[in-house]
C-alpha cells in the first residue's frame, strides 16, 4: 500500500529524515517509535504533504501512485490521512460541518456524490458512540474549548467518519490518562481492517499495548534502525533508545 524509499527531507536547510525505507501493506499496523527529535513527525507530515518540507532525494508511493507529485487535497482524496498532533482550534465552524464537508468532498472526487443527511447523521452517532462522546460534540465548534482528552477523541472521530485507507496518527497517547487512552484504542482498533493500515507515531510505548502493532520500526536520527514486532516495543520500555543509538552507531 505504502512503499517510502531511501527518503531524504530537509527543514530549513537541516537534513532530517536522511534515507528512511519502509513497507506497509493493507491490513497492517505499523509503529514508528524513537526518539524526541528523531524526524517521527516529519515522516507523517511529507507523506501527508504539509508545507514546509523539502524532498531532496528518495521516492514515496501510494498504491503505486507517486504520492510526492500529488496536492495535499489529492492525497486526502486518495485516502491518506494525518491526524493532528496539536489539533487545532477552528472557531466559527461546527464539529458537525466539518465532518459533513470533509467526508463529501472525498466522495465527490471519488464520484460518488454527497452522502444523504439521514444516512450521515446515522453514521455519525454511531462513530461517536464509539468514542465515548456526546452528541453535543457535533453542534461545538471544532476543537474549540475541548480538553486534550475530547480533542483526541474528536481526531479518532474524523478518522471513524472518514475511513482513510491510510491513517496516521501522531503522539495520539500524548496527555491522556488510562480511560481516555483505552477510547481512543479502542477507536484506533475499530479502524483495523484488510484494506486500510494504519501509522502509529508514538514516543512511549504504553498505547502499544492497546493498539498492538504488527511492525515496530525505530527511528534515530532521520532513518529506521531497527524493526521488529510488538516485542520490540517491550524492549525499548525497558532498556530505552540509548542501547539502539549506541549500537548503530
Ligand atoms: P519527532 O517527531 O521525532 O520528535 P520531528 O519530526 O518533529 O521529530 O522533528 C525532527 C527535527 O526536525 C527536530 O530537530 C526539529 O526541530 C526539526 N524540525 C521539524 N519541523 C521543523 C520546522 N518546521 N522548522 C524547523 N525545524 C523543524
Ligand atoms: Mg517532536
Ligand atoms: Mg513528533
């Protein structure tokens, strides 16, 4: 589904991501997992297609397609997503409207035609009662007022919504406590499917064992040193990224 290749980005002139390789099929779970300032972010954000990162060598492909001559819109339409690792604060537009607009917009260009309200609203309930939210969620503006724990909820409930073939989710565990953490799983777990595969971008390596990945990849100083599978995560709980930055080095 997902094929990145000795991919090299640079930010403001600094190299960040210096040859990065890795393979994702349909039906997977992947963890990028490393550490603080490692370019764990900056792999999400050039496979999403943020501003401000310059592909300086290296290729990223998406079901066969060259994902880095696609606009940002093109890459949502073809059913990549990255949820927010600060979600943002829209005020002035309802959590409900954007839901509504982003997911017609996909089937749109997809030619499917907007999806009846009836039909959306009972897709809507459903998801949030999934994640555990109110419906008083949809009639708020998006993010705005949320604590850390609705925003993430709210970044699963897009992605429910949406049903992107790739979501990538970044730091989602970041600031929550046990209960919400288990939600937001179990939400991330509802999205496993044959045809979709999921990134996980996690500092620590507690969510992993909620959402329990089949690949673990770490990633030290712009490129993946090491990948193996759940118990890898295990490892790096115990004995850190220092015995992994030494050994590479
Ligand atoms: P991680 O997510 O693994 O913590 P990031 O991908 O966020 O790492 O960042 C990797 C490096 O790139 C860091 O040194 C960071 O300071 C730098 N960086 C990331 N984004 C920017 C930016 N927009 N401007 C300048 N430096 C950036
Ligand atoms: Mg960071
Ligand atoms: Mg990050």
């Amino acid at each position: 589904m997902l094929q990145v290749k000795d991919l090299h980005v640079t930010v403001e002139g600094n190299e960040i991501l210096k040859g990065l390789t890795l393979t994702i099929n349909a039906g997977e779970v992947h963890a990028i997992m490393g550490p603080n300032g490692a370019g764990k972010s900056t792999l999400s954000a050039v496979i999403a297609g943020k501003d401000g990162y310059e592909v300086t060598q290296g290729t990223v492909t998406f079901e066969g397609k060259d994902v880095l001559e696609m606009e940002i819109e093109e890459r949502a339409q073809a059913g990549l997503l990255l949820g927010f690792q600060y979600p943002v604060e829209i005020p002035g537009v309802k959590n409900i409207y954007l839901l509504k607009s982003a997911l017609n917009a996909q089937r749109v260009a997809r030619g499917e035609g907007e999806m009846p309200a009836p039909e959306f609203m009972k897709l809507v309930k459903e998801k949030l009662g999934y994640m555990k939210m109110d419906a008083s969620f949809l009639q708020r503006a998006v993010n705005e007022g949320f604590s850390g724990g609705e925003k993430k909820r709210n970044e699963i409930l897009q992605m429910l919504v949406l049903q992107p073939k790739l979501a990538m989710l970044d730091e989602i565990d970041s600031g929550l406590d046990i209960d919400a953490m288990k939600v937001v799983a179990d939400g991330v777990n509802s999205l496993r499917a044959e045809d979709r595969a999921i990134l996980l971008v996690t500092h620590y390596q507690r969510l992993l064992d909620y959402i329990v990945p089949d690949q673990v990849h770490v990633l030290v100083d712009g490129r993946i040193v090491k990948t193996g599978d759940a118990e890898l995560a295990k490892q790096l709980e115990a004995n850190g990224y220092e015995g992994i930055e030494e050994s590479v080095a």
